[in-house]
C-alpha cells in the first residue's frame, strides 16, 4: 500500500539529488512504495553527505566507519546538516516510524522514532536515549523488519532481539532482522553468538561451524538444570528450528522437546545437548562424522562395492533413472545388472530423476509433465515395482520466491502426471526449504534434503522438512581397491527404505522419438501444406469463410497449426511412447481441429462460457467435455491412467480443463484407445495397419459418413506426420 511520506521521501531524493545519475543515485519512481531502489538511494544520498566519492548502494565498512570517525554517533548535536537529516527522517518513514515531516531536524517525533527503533531491535540497553550509532543506522538503511511481520513468531523474535542486545558491541555483529522469521542472518548470527561465548576474539569468530566451533560445543553439553547463556543459546536453536520450548533455562519440558527433536532426526535419543544435537540444530548437515545407513552416487554398484558399502553398514543406494549426457559421468544413470547386484548383496536401491535442473528457468509446468514422462518411462524400464518413490530433483539454491513462480507448478505437473500416467509415487531432492514448500504443497510424499549444501539460502534458517527420508550429509569414500567408491553419505529415517525387488525391465525400442524440429521443421511443413491443399483445404480460410472473418474470429493457418503441434512435440512423444503408439496418431486429429477452427467453433465455447450450452467441442482437439469423460473413464477402467471416475457433475470442470492444452493433448492421445474400444479393433500400438489407423481417425469425428470422409482425409495427415517421425527415429 502506498505511503504518502514514502512518496514524499522519494520526491525529496529526486528533487534535491536531480543530478543524482552522474552520482549513480537512480531517479526514483515517485509511488509510495518503499523497496530497495529507494533504499539504494537513500544510502548512496548519505554516502553522498558524508563525502564518500565512491558512492554504493551496500552500506558497507566504509559507510559505518565514516558515520563513527566523523560523528560518533547521531543526534540532534551531530547531525551535520538539514539535507543529511531528511534522509534519515526519510530512511525512518521507508521503515515504518514516523519521521517528523522531512523537514531537516532532528526533532523530538525523530527521537522519539529512534527510541523505538532501538527499542524494537532489542539494543536499547546497550544504546539508551534517541542517538542513532553506527550499526542502528546500518540497520535502518536496509529492508529488515524488526516487528513481527506476516507468519512470524513472537519467540522468534524475542531471540532475535536478545542476540542483538547481548553481541551488537562486537565488531562483526550487525544488527539482525526481529521479525519473528528465522532466516540466513539469524542462523550466521547464533554462530556469532556461540563462537563470542566460546571467548573467540573479533576478528577469529566468524560465523563458520568450522573445528574451533566444533571442539568448543563438544565441551558445552547443556541438560537439565543448565542455565546462564549456554542454556539460552541452545533453546533459542531449539525454538529457531520450530521446537515448542520456552527459551531460557534447560527444563525438564526442553529435555522432553530434545528427546522429540533427536528422534525425528534420527540421532541418539538421550534428552540431552550434547555436540550431535547442537550441530543438528546449527547447521543443515549436523555432525558430518555420523555414519548413515543409506547413500547416493554417480559410480555402478559392482560385487565388491556392493559388499564394501554393506561391510560400511549401507543398506538402502541412490541411482539415477537418467543421464542427460553421454560423456560426463558415464556410470551415473544405473547400468546393466547393476539392480540385481544390488539385491544380491541384500541391498536395496531408491531412484533419482535429474537433467539439468540447476536454474529456476529449468522449472516449468510443461517441464514438470515431460519429466514426469521420461521418469516413469526410465524407472519402467529399470525394472522399479508400482509403489516406487522417485525422487525429482531441485539441485540450485532457489529462492522463495523462485519455489512459488517456478517450482510450485513444475511439480503439481510431475504430480499430477506420476498419479495420472504410473503407480510411482513423487519424492524431492532438494534444500529444506523447497522439499518443505512442495510436501505442504501436497505433491511429494517424501524429501531427499540435499543438506550438505549448508549455505544455501534453502537450507540456512530452515527447519528439517516434516516428511524427511534421506538426508545428504557428506561425500565420503568406502571400501578399497576394486571396492572403493565415493558416494555421498545419507542419514535414512525409515520414510522410504527403497526397492528390493524388480521387474525385468522394459524396452524402448523403436518407440518415438522428439523431432528433429532444426532438420525436419521445414519440409514437414511443406509437405503438410502441399497435402492439404490437395484434399481442399488451403493455408489459411477455407470451408466458405471469407478470409477476413475467418482471420479475424481467429482462424489459425496451416503454418501456425504445425507450428502449435510441435511446440508441443515433447508431450506427444511422451504419450505415444507411455501409450506405446504411434505419435501420429495423435497428432493428426489434433493438427487437423486446429486448422479446421472457425467461427462456429468459437461461438460454440463462448454460449458454454456464458451458460447457454452445457459443452462444446473445444480447445486443440475439439473435444466435447462428454466424450473426454467417456475416454478418461475407460482408460482408468482399464488401469491404463490412475484417477477417479468422472461424472456428469464434472461436465463443466472438465470442460474447462480441455482449455489447457496439456489436458485436452492427454484427453486426445486417450480417446484413441477409447476409440479402439467403441469400434472393437484391438488396442493401437507400434504396428497397427494403415486401415486400421484409418479406422480410428475416421472415430474420432463420430460415426457419420463424415466420419468415414475424415478418416480419409487425416490418414493422408497421418503418413506425413509419421515420415518425419520415422526419419527422427531412424536417426
């Protein structure tokens, strides 16, 4: 919401530094709404009016040292002039306290703003009165808040604020958020805080749970009875991770929460605080020393390593469905008699779906469903049993915002394909706070935490996700000689012991494949032009619409209709080759509605939209709602998809799920199975013939003598669309 002295702050950076691109401070846009720009410039303005030449937009060293060498501190005695103190009052108004109207004093409604500020970040007994030193200012120069804000615990923040007020004096203590929200800065600042307890002098503590930190925790086990520092500091880790304690001395209620926090972590259950735990509950790895009972890895499992790792204690092994490339790692994906190496040692072995999913760009809906795809397909042709957990991975630091924007649809996609398409279960590799996000989200069942990346923005100031399996803690190597393997070392909380037995594996031969859309794009489109145009049907009008109200009403040309069916090419692949059909029998019929559409047709969807028709044919395929029932339906009849059989009452909710393409393609490629069914010919696969491909195009317009016309017309679609694909699977 939009503040009118945040507006009026703006207004005065942009009026007094209107010169401010050459001094590197950006023209604010004049809305109210505080942000980091007008942080940005605020700080830069100070840094101005202090005489730093290089201006930034960090409040950085020199900033904080050229406030403490030239005023000390700042008040209304030191505050060097009347422009100076606006950008304060204005930094106040951008944090929500009342700057005394911009008007260049520091007068009693800014001191009286400071006192709270200090107040609110827990310093003020260290910093009593109205003046504003060094860091409260680095503090006000940033977008950290320091009353609880939205979902933020009053616990939460009172540890905060005690960490402020007991180590803001040390040199590399800055003041943290008090928002009530654990996050990086908190989780660095009780490392801070416990190495300055330790008796580290300035300049060696760090923040880093490093072998000095580590040896000093192993002397500072806390139980019941403890008190004093020690006892804050380890139940403020217990509250930071979302342990229901009170934060103050070890009570006889904190060793009962320590007790439940050791047995969800799958540490030694003793109640008390010893190294194991406070290493838990500091950093995501913990005690990198523990040994755990599963792993993961890139290499084979031959005989001896298999008999190394069980020697070692490992009993449950993670391996790759899928190597994206051919030369790097080239025994990540699981090999040839590799599963029955593992179940001959008594071992068992849990899957793990990767490409290339390093970057928030990877992540997409359309993505999730293609991935979901190929890892059924994989795990099928492993040999994986229904009842398989795979886990999808996230293997970057993504940010928050980057989980809801991305990741959230790229997984209910895998989920609502696994669900849909297998009897597998999804899973998550990943940092906290995404396997978090996507269980509470409800499309994973089990999350493999990639916690040895400590300093992922995910994972620092997260608690351990709810529904944890595997936890990465380590890369490790085992065993020697012909046994020896690196592998990552896994804590397993018995959520998922993996699979011990498996199927023979299927097959992918002559299955398929994506097009080859750089080589063939051009003479397919050709060559569909050229067809089409002689059965009557030109590359943009047709069917007695002139081509301005066909054009207009959004009549789509034979040019953009392929172009459409390619665009989707990864999901017809995938249908055809989880259906174990040809790709063009799909997308005949689909290419075809597409061209075909006309005014009828979209006059048709909008009395649908508007309640004066119940259903239409619609969306890529033109389908009715009804018939995708029907073809749905069966199909689960038939244990080719999972779900719950649709009814009537569904009419409208499936009507405008066939809107989305990547329904109304599935809704397509099942209606040919169905179709098979209405005509009782035996169900399409890899060979059919010719005429009885053209028996089922010919169904999927009805049973009319038009249907029997259409079905002559898309056999022709058909061969051209299946040339190319051939082409691309001869590769």
């Amino acid at each position: 919401m939009a503040d009118e002295m945040v507006l009026r702050a703006q207004r005065f950076v942009n009026t007094t530094y209107n010169n401010g691109a050459t001094l590197g401070i950006s023209k604010l846009d004049e809305n109210g709404l505080t942000g980091w720009t007008t942080m940005y410039a605020l700080t830069r303005a100070l840094q101005y009016e202090m005489g730093i030449t290089a201006l930034s937009d960090s409040f950085g060293p020199t900033t904080l040292s050229t406030i403490g060498a030239k005023y000390g501190k700042l008040d209304e005695t030191t505050v060097p002039s009347a422009n100076f103190c606006r950008i304060l009052q204005s930094a106040l108004y951008c944090k929500g306290y009342d700057g005394g109207e911009i008007d260049g004093t520091y007068n009693s409604r800014v001191k009286a703003a400071v006192v709270k500020l200090n107040q609110n970040m827990g310093v003020d007994g260290t910093y009593p009165g109205s003046s504003l030193w060094p860091k409260v200012v680095k503090g006000l120069f940033n977008m950290d808040a320091y009353v609880t804000v939205s979902g933020g615990s009053d616990a939460i923040r009172a540890i905060q604020q005690w960490l402020n007020g007991r180590y803001i004096l040390r040199k590399d203590f800055y003041v943290i958020p008090c928002d009530g929200h654990h996050s990086r800065d908190v989780a660095k600042s009780m490392l801070y805080a416990i190495q300055y307890e330790l008796g580290m002098a300035d300049g060696t503590a760090n923040g880093v749970f490093g072998p000095g930190t580590q040896s000093g925790l192993k002397s500072h086990t806390v139980s019941v009875g403890t008190t004093g520092t020690w006892a804050q500091l380890f139940t403020a880790a217990m509250i930071l991770n979302k342990r229901n304690v009170p934060f103050g001395s070890f009570t006889a209620t904190v060793q009962s929460g320590v007790e439940s926090f050791q047995s969800f972590i799958m540490l030694p259950v003793t109640g008390l605080g010893d190294f194991q735990t406070w290493a838990s509950l500091l950093v995501s790895y913990g005690d990198q020393t523990r040994r755990g009972t599963a792993c993961d890895g890139v290499t084979k499992i031959t005989p001896a390593r298999a008999q190394a790792l069980k020697d070692a204690g490992y009993k449950h092994i993670g391996r790759y469905l899928f190597n994206p490339s051919s030369t790097s790692l080239p025994e990540k994906q699981i090999q040839p008699g590799e599963l029955a190496t593992i179940k001959e040692y008594g071992l068992s072995c849990f899957p793990i779906f990767q490409t290339t999913s390093r970057s928030a760009d990877y992540f997409s809906a359309n993505q999730g469903t293609s991935d979901a795809f190929k890892a059924i397909e994989w795990a099928q042709y492993h040999g994986f049993r229904t009842g398989t957990l795979i886990y999808f991975a996230v293997d970057y630091d993504a940010m928050d915002a980057e989980v809801t924007q991305y990741i959230v649809p790229h997984f209910r996609a895998v989920a609502r394909t696994v669900g849909e398409s297998s009897g597998y279960h999804v899973g998550i590799y990943g940092p906290r706070n995404v396997c978090q996000r996507i269980a509470d989200a409800g499309y994973s069942s089990a999350s493999f935490v990639s916690d040895m990346s400590s300093g992922f923005s995910g994972n620092l100031g997260y608690p351990m996700p709810t529904n944890w399996s595997f936890d990465q803690i380590a890369t490790i190597t085992v065993g020697t000689g012909s046994g020896a393997i690196e592998i990552d070392n896994n804590i397993a909380s018995g959520r998922d012991s993996g699979q011990t037995e498996f199927l023979p594996g299927g097959y992918t031969n002559g299955l398929d494949v994506e097009l080859d859309k750089a080589l063939y794009r051009d003479p397919m489109l050709t060559d569909v032009r050229n067809y089409l145009v002689s059965i009557g049907v030109p590359e943009t009008g047709g069917d007695g619409w002139t081509d301005k109200d066909w054009a207009t009403l959004g009549g789509i040309s034979t040019t953009r209709a392929l172009d459409l069916v390619l665009s989707a090419d990864w999901l017809f692949t995938s249908l055809a080759r989880q259906l174990k059909v040809r790709k063009a029998l799909i997308q005949a019929p689909v290419l075809w509605e597409l061209r075909k559409l006309n005014p009828l047709d979209f006059a048709a969807d909008t009395a649908v939209k508007n309640g004066l028709l119940d259903d239409s044919s619609t969306g890529w395929g033109q389908i009715f709602a009804w018939v995708a029932i029907e073809a749905r339906n069966y199909c689960i009849g038939q244990s080719i998809i999972n779900g719950t059989p649709l009814t009537t009452a569904d009419l409208r909710s499936v009507w405008d799920d066939l809107q989305e393409p990547t329904y109304n393609i599935r809704s397509a490629a099942y209606l040919t199975l169905y179709n098979a069914y209405q005509i009782g010919a035996a169900r399409p696969n890899l060979t059919t013939s010719l005429a009885a491909t053209q028996a089922l195009l010919a169904r999927y317009n009805g049973t009319t003598e038009d249907a029997e016309k259409y079905g002559r017309e898309l056999i022709g679609l058909y061969n051209v669309l299946e040339n190319y694909n051939q082409l691309s699977r001869s590769k």
